[in-house]
C-alpha cells in the first residue's frame, strides 16, 4: 500500500523561536535560561522555564490573512529557603522573643578596672 498523501514540510519549532521578532525572544529565552540555571545551581533546589507558543486565527475567519503568533515564557527559579526565629507565646496568645514561664534575672555591670595583678 503506498502513501498517497503529499509530504509537508515540517516548520523547525528552534529555527522559529531563533527568528521570532528578529532574535529578540531568542535572547531573551536564553537569557531567562542562563539565570534559571545560576539559581538553581545556586540554591540547590529545580526550577522551571516554561515556552507556550499562542497562534490566534486568522483576522475575520479570511484563509490567506496572517496568523498571529506569539511566544510567552515562564520561569520558575528557586528561592533562597526563609531564614526562621523562634517565639513564645505569651499568656494572650502575641508572639515573644522571651520564653514567659522563664524567671528573669536581673542584669548588671560588672565593676572594671585598669590594675591587673601578678599571677
């Protein structure tokens, strides 16, 4: 049985992406790319770069217009993980740096001098 429908050639998606306004969403893809690669290999952790590619209809349904095409992109870089502190809770519920059920101890200045003595 052979093939009766004609071969189309296929569009090459890194040859569109490369020419896309110029090269400009090629650099600016490559660039998101090179900064989503130093966080993640700053912070340790997997990030995500995300291209959709959005095509919209022809204007008013004509066959021959131009179809507009569009590249968006998303990145997801890793975060640094939040520095954390601990608190108490007080006896009305309000975070505190000091445990409340911990006595105080009242603080004061050791007395100085200058003299030093011979051991």
């Amino acid at each position: 049985m052979t093939d009766t429908q004609p071969t189309t050639e296929r569009a090459d998606i890194a040859a569109f992406l490369a020419s896309h306004l110029n090269g400009r969403t090629d650099e600016e893809l490559s660039t998101e790319f090179h900064q989503l690669l130093d966080a993640v290999r700053t912070h340790g952790k997997k990030g995500e770069l995300r291209i959709t590619i959005v095509v919209e209809p022809p204007a008013n349904g004509v066959d021959s217009a131009p179809l507009p095409i569009g590249v968006e992109s998303t990145v997801k870089a890793p975060k640094p993980t939040p520095v954390k502190s601990l608190y108490f809770l007080d006896g009305d519920g309000l975070p505190v740096r000091e445990d409340p059920r911990q006595m105080a101890i009242p603080f004061r200045t050791a007395p100085s001098t200058d003299t030093f003595k011979d051991a």
